[in-house]
C-alpha cells in the first residue's frame, strides 16, 4: 500500500439560481413536461434537465433571470407552481 487516500469522484452540476457548484447528490433537478416545470427527485424522467437547490430563493432568482427556459431549451415561460409547491413542502417537513 503507498498510503495515498483515494477521493471518489462525485458529479457536480450548477444552480441555476445562484450559479454556484454543488455535488449533484445536493441538487434538485427540474424537467419540462410540456410547458410547466416539474421536480425530478430520482433523475429518472426522460429530457433534458436544470439543477437548483432546494431553497426557494435560488428558486425565485432563476424565475426572475429566465433561466429554466434556456437552461431547458424551451420556447415560451415554463410555468414553476408545481416545483414552488414541492420546495415549500419540503422545506415545512426539514425541521
């Protein structure tokens, strides 16, 4: 053995709230279906996919700089009630 610790490489992706790097594991990711915004705790809908945390402001800063339909590559405003409605349900079950 040589004593070296061998660090796993763990995926990073961006918020498009804040822009800042997290370990994909810390990010939830959002996917169009159709023209609304839908959370995808497991990453297993089909689709291109954004990355935000679960924190209502980096919500609200990707809504305010349109930044789910160009990450998204969608035309038009994607509607966020849903994805809004599932942070504030997991922020009141995080005690």
């Amino acid at each position: 053995m040589s004593g070296r610790t061998q660090a796993r490489a763990r995926p990073e992706r961006t918020c498009v709230g804040c822009r800042e790097r997290a370990a994909k594991s810390d990010l939830l990711r959002i996917v169009a279906v159709e023209d609304e915004c839908v959370p995808d705790p497991r990453g297993t809908l089909p689709g291109r996919g954004a990355y935000v945390h679960s924190a209502v402001v980096c919500l609200d800063q990707a809504v305010r700089r349109r930044a789910f339909p160009r990450a998204l590559r969608s035309a038009g405003v994607l509607d966020t009630t849903e994805l809004r409605n599932a942070l504030a349900a997991e922020a009141e079950a995080t005690p």
